[in-house]
C-alpha cells in the first residue's frame, strides 16, 4: 500500500502498541524470574519433579508452532470485501498470535521458576521473543498488499 487510508494508519498504529505492551510484558516477566533465581530472593519449591520444565518448554514450544500457522486457520476475507473486513481479520489473528507466543513465553518461564532451572525457560522465552519481533504487524501482511 503506498498511500494507506486513515483507518489502516490507525489500524498499525493500535496494533504497534498492542504488541509492544505484549513483548514488554515478557520482557519484563523473564527479567523478574531471572533476578528472582540469580539472587536466591526465591527458592523453588521442594518435591517439583525436573522434569516440569522440560514440559513447560514443550507447551511453550506448540503455542510458538501454533502461533506461527494460526492464519491459516483464520480464511481472510473475500477479495472485493471492504477495507475493514481485512483490518479486522488482520487484527484477529495478529492479537491471537502474539498471545499464544506470550503464553508459550509465560508457561516456559513459570517452569523454570518452578524448577529452579532458568535455561531452558530463559531460551524458549527468548524464542517467543524473537518471533514477536518477526511477526511485527506490517502492510505486506494484510491480504492483497
């Protein structure tokens, strides 16, 4: 689009905050459980089996997967339809994704809080970090940019 319409400029500009509020929310949570488990402030609870983590991360993980091929499960509107039927459905699965990826995030990090082991959660946060940052709402995204 060369010359967007007012409601598209708005459109990004809603979504932009949205999915910054989102990645600063993980952020923000990988940080506390970092600061949490490298000063001792928290100690994991006794009797949390190991490997509660590792399936954590494994949740975490399928919520990126999904997160990553949600729009096919969302047909966008037919050509031809109005503008905002295409901002609507954009804005759907864009919200959508992004909190499957935040969920993923929290749900690997939650266990590596619980277990006490931040390595693994720490790493499938930042992987849900970078796919936000990759699937940053764009123009070309909209069907028929």
């Amino acid at each position: 689009m060369r010359n967007p319409s007012k409601a598209v400029t708005a459109h990004f500009r809603l979504l932009n905050l949205l999915c910054l509020a989102i990645l600063g929310g993980v952020v923000i949570f990988a940080g506390v459980v970092w600061f949490l488990l490298s000063t001792g402030t928290y100690t994991p609870p006794e009797g949390i089996p190991a490997y509660l983590g590792s399936l954590l991360n494994l949740v975490a993980l399928v919520a990126l997967l999904k997160a990553h091929f949600l729009p096919r499960f969302f047909r966008p509107p037919p050509r031809g339809a109005p503008e905002e039927g295409f901002l609507a459905w954009h804005r759907l699965v864009t919200l959508i994704a992004f909190a499957l990826r935040e969920g993923g995030a929290f749900a690997a990090l939650v266990g590596a809080l619980l277990t006490g082991r931040p390595a693994g959660g720490m790493a499938v946060a930042g992987l849900a970090i970078v796919a936000m940052v990759l699937a940053w709402p764009r123009e070309d995204q909209l069907p028929g940019a």
